[in-house]
C-alpha cells in the first residue's frame, strides 16, 4: 500500500468507469469493485461485474454470501480475475441483504462469519479483508468481539463503518467506537463514515488511530476528494475543491464512459443519478437536475451541461466545457463524430456508444 486512502465497495457506484475517473485524479488510492454475490457467481461466473482494468492496482473484489465453500469459490475466480485481495461484506445493511445471513447479518452469526473466513483464507492466496459495522443495533454493538474473532481467523485488514445496521447511512458516525475497536485489533483498520471533506479525514484518523481512511459517498460526483485527502495527509497542503466547469466535464466523461462501456440505454440511465451528484452544490440547477435524470443519450446529456457550464461561466464557460466534450469524441472516435469504445487511456468496452457531431472545435 501506497495511500492511507481507500475507496470501499458502494452498489451501483464503483464499476470499472468510476474506478477509471478515480485513477485520473489519484494512482495509488486502494479501490474495491461492487460487491459480488457468491451465489450469483456460481450460476453466471461470466458476470463483467468483476472485470478489472490494467492500470487499477491495488485493486480487490467484494464477495458477499453465507455459505462458506461457496464464497472460497468465488474468492477463487476472484483471484483468477486478477484481484489483489478480496473483501468479504460484512457490513451491508440493505434489507434485501440482511434478510438472510448475508452482509450485516453476519455479525449476529459470529461463528458462521468464522467459517467463512477460514474456508475462504484456505482456498486463495491473496491477501483476505472484512468490511463490517459496529453492530447489528446499538443494543448489540459487538465491533470489538467481531473484530478480534476475524484478526484471530486469519484477516489482514478490516474496514469498520462507524454504524450499526439498525442505522442504515443516517445518524452521526461514531469515531469514537472505531477507535475502540481499532485498539482492540493489531492489524491494519480503516475507518469508515461520514468523510466528506479532507479535514473529516485528517480528525478521523487523529481520534481512532486507523492505519488509513474509507471514503465512499464523499466520492459521489467529487472523486477529487480522494486526490486531496492524499496531499492534505502527505504534505499537509489543503487544495480547494475544482470549479464548476470542471466538475461538469467530469460529469459528462463519467456518463460517455458508462454509455461506452455497458450500452446506450443501460448506460444513460445509470449515469442520471451520476450527474446530479456532480451539479449538487451549484446555485440555482433544480432545472436541469430534473431534465438530467430523463436524459435518454450522452449527446442530450452534454447539451444540458453546456447550457448549465454557459449558465455558471459564461460564454468561456461553456466554451471550455465543449472543448472538453470535443477532445474526448476525437480521443474515443476512429473519425471526428463517429464514437466507439476502443481507448487505450480507458477501460476497454464490449458495446459502441452514441455519436454526435464536433461542437467547438473546426
């Protein structure tokens, strides 16, 4: 490890186009793919969920399940991915999760986790990791116990989010009971919950003593975060955030990306939800967050964006947002306004995207 940085698994979220734009803006952070259903696994092992990108490392596979021998075999065809390590879920607390053993319910079958993890640690040799919570619910908060039972079975590395299951993302994380369970533990921890800004990072590790941070929903339409919580952490200069220009053009290569890598239709409707996290904060966009989230291609995304981008800064503000979409349809086009998939500086995509002609640039 390289970075006191980690960017968890987050469904729907961390797909190979997210972990692609994280790696623009910093190398060396540690990312995890969607979690991945074991089970799921055993009936389509061809599933893309688990493809990995050359330039990701260090790159881990989530895993997600309750019978054992059936996550050492998904561990396995992790490894056979590629994965630097695998994380096993433990902390998930979507009820469509829980309702078996799966995810956070696992932390009320300690000794189900055990075997998991053991079978699991047997079948690779990669390193192992757990993601897990602080409880169930605050009337069996047992982190420590978890923690110390999962070291004892053979993890190198935990993540603990700052909740229980009962609290699901709201409510306030609680340092203080990472630090504890970060003390009660000798191997390496992040810390996880409610960092959103690189001062979040720099009090989270001050107060439990975590070898490193988890950053997820801080990342959503800000994967800047992870770059200037690195620098904030090495050099201790704080950068600012980027303008909004800046975060429109990313929010445009985010969704062009996803279009190119899973298909026009699958791959707009993922990205409306994208893009509004990447125009939340900008004054006055209620408008155009509504006509994001029924955009039907990336063309009628890039000219919502450019109306909003002239609406923030003006003429050279969407002059500057054009060019960008400009350069990308030259880099990602065999002629100018012709897309396809192939790009040596992305991850490679199995579908074409949508085309649309030059706009800024003769």
């Amino acid at each position: 490890m390289k970075s006191r940085v980690y960017v968890p698994p987050m469904a729907g979220v961390t797909d190979i186009v997210f972990r692609d734009i994280v790696r623009r803006v910093d190398r060396e952070c540690m990312l995890a793919t969607e979690m991945v259903s074991s089970r799921a696994l055993m009936n389509r092992p061809e599933t893309r969920i688990m493809d990995l990108a050359a330039n990701e490392r260090p790159i881990g596979i989530q895993i997600f399940g309750h019978e054992p021998d059936v996550m050492a075999r998904a561990a396995q065809m992790a490894e056979a991915k590629g994965a630097d390590f695998v994380d096993i879920n433990m902390g998930c607390p979507v009820p469509k999760i829980t309702k078996g053993k799966d995810g956070c319910a696992l932390m009320r079958e300690p000794d189900l986790a055990r075997e998991i993890v053991t079978t699991v640690k047997a079948s690779i040799s990669i390193p192992l990791t757990v993601k897990f919570r602080l409880g169930w619910d605050d009337t069996s908060r047992n982190a420590i116990e978890f923690g110390q039972m999962l070291e004892a079975a053979g993890v190198c590395a935990v993540t603990v989010h700052g909740r229980t299951r009962q609290q699901l993302y709201s409510g306030k994380a609680d340092w203080d009971f990472i630090g504890k369970v970060r003390k009660s533990l000798s191997i390496p921890m992040f810390g996880n919950g409610d960092v959103f800004e690189p001062e979040d990072a720099v009090k989270l590790l001050e107060m439990t003593g975590c070898a490193g941070v988890a950053v997820a929903r801080g990342t959503l339409g800000n994967p800047w975060l992870i770059a200037r919580i690195t620098k904030y952490l090495e050099t201790g200069i704080l950068d600012g955030p980027p303008d909004e220009i800046e975060r429109l053009i990313c929010g445009y290569l985010h969704c062009v990306g996803l279009v190119r890598y899973k298909g026009v239709r699958v791959g707009t409707n993922e990205s409306r939800r994208h893009l509004t996290h990447y125009t939340k904060g900008i004054p006055d966009t209620a408008t155009y967050r509504t006509r994001l989230t029924q955009i039907q291609s990336a063309a009628e995304a890039a000219q919502i964006l450019a109306e909003l981008a002239e609406q923030v800064g003006g003429t050279d503000g969407k002059r500057r947002f054009l060019s960008a979409v400009e350069d990308d349809d030259f880099e990602n086009s065999k002629e100018p306004g012709e897309r396809h998939g192939d790009s040596e500086s992305s991850v490679h995509a199995p579908v074409n995207g949508v085309a649309f002609a030059p706009v800024a640039k003769p």
